[in-house]
C-alpha cells in the first residue's frame, strides 16, 4: 500500500474527490491510503497565517518556509516508514509523466505539498522538498489540482485499484509508458444527423484476434515515455 499525505489550506477541496469514483474504491479496500492536512494546523499566531510579503517587494503573497517545515517534519515524525519522498508542485518544477509516476509508484509514502498566492518561499523547494514537480507549461491558482492528478495516476499503477490486474501487464511498456490505442463501443453505426454515419473501423467487429491486435499495434500511442 503506498499513502499520500497532502499539505493544503484548502483540505475541503479534496472531500468529494477522495469518497468517489475508483479512488473512493481504493481508499476503501485499503489499496491505497491518503491523509490531508490542514497547513494552518501548524501556524503560530491568531490568525493562522501561512503567507507573508515577499523580500525585495513585489506583487501578491509568499507562503512561509515555518508552517510548511513544521507539517513535513510532524508527517515524518508520525509516519510508519522512513521511506518517504516530499513532492512540491510548482511551474518551475520537473515534468511530471508516465514514466515518472511509476518510479514513484514504489514508493511507501508520498508527502504532497500544495502552494498557494505568488508562490512558495525557496528555501522549500532547496531544503525540504525531495521533487519540484510541474504537470504542465501554465501556471494554475495552487497546488491542489496538480496533487489530484499526480495521487490519480500513480494510484492506478497500484495492482487492483482499476479492478483487473491483467490491465496494467497489457498497458504498461518495458520503459514504463503507457499504451493508448482508439477505442469504441455500442453502436456500430451512430447517425448525428441524416445522411451521417460514424462507423466502427470493421477490423474491430471481425472477430480476427490477431488483426486486431495488428490494428491496435498500428494505432497505439505510448504516453509518458
């Protein structure tokens, strides 16, 4: 079981996200386990403050180095295994992909930290934060979205959190990619409007097992590699 801890001032985002869907599902068998975290928990002063101006001058806020050290360091306390790794999310950060969720997939617990205003104080990224990550080239209002999306696709790679394990043995590649080919359903003809047809590409009703595993070798695309 891999467990994700997640460092946030807005732990209520993640309520409905984490009861529903296959990560509901995993969450409740136990295949995976996620804890979030208030950041304001560890905050000093009346108001609970997290961020502060930044040296130099400048637009908008910095959230503080003090808060976020002292959750990583209560998490790490707590945890069961040493074997942790603190993922920081910024546009500045290494390109999340297929590849690397997989390595991280290993891993025993994931400490996920969600930035928030102009960004984080530096010294996070240099002394606390194992990975800077980013999961694109835009800039998003905090972390709490790139969180969803790294627990999501590092919680499918688990065996059993997408139902059959035989799925993962067929997508995942050699180099840790995944593969991703068209796929269709019900029904073979879909008419939008008269006189328009959508087909099925008919190697796929054939029955052929070998040509259609041809066509989906010729379709394939591997993602993250």
């Amino acid at each position: 079981m891999i467990e994700f801890d997640i460092i946030t001032i807005f732990p209520e985002i993640f309520k409905t996200y984490l009861s529903v869907g296959l990560i509901g599902k995993a969450i409740d068998k136990k295949l995976i386990k996620v804890n979030v975290h208030n950041l304001r928990d560890w905050t000093s002063d009346k108001r609970k403050t997290v961020d502060d101006r930044p040296f130099g001058g400048g637009f908008g806020m910095v959230m503080k180095i003090e808060p976020i050290y002292k959750a990583v360091s209560w998490i790490k306390k707590h945890s069961k295994t040493k074997k942790t790794k603190v993922l920081l999310f910024s546009p500045r950060g290494k390109k999340f992909n297929q590849k690397l969720a997989s390595r991280l997939a290993k891993e025993k617990k994931l400490i996920l930290i969600c930035g928030r205003y102009e960004g984080v104080d530096e010294r996070v990224a240099k002394y606390i934060a194992d990975i800077e990550l980013s999961i694109g080239d835009y800039v998003l209002m905090g972390g709490e979205l790139p969180a969803m999306v790294v627990l999501e696709t590092i919680a499918r790679l688990i065996p059993g959190v997408l139902g059959k394990k035989e799925l993962l043995k067929e997508r995942v590649t050699k180099d840790k990619g995944f593969i991703e080919y068209p796929q269709y359903t019900r029904p073979e003809i879909f008419e939008p409007e008269k006189g328009v047809k959508w087909r099925v590409p008919k190697v796929l009703l054939s029955g052929n097992h070998k040509k259609i595993e041809e066509w989906r070798e010729k379709h394939k695309k591997i993602i993250g590699c």
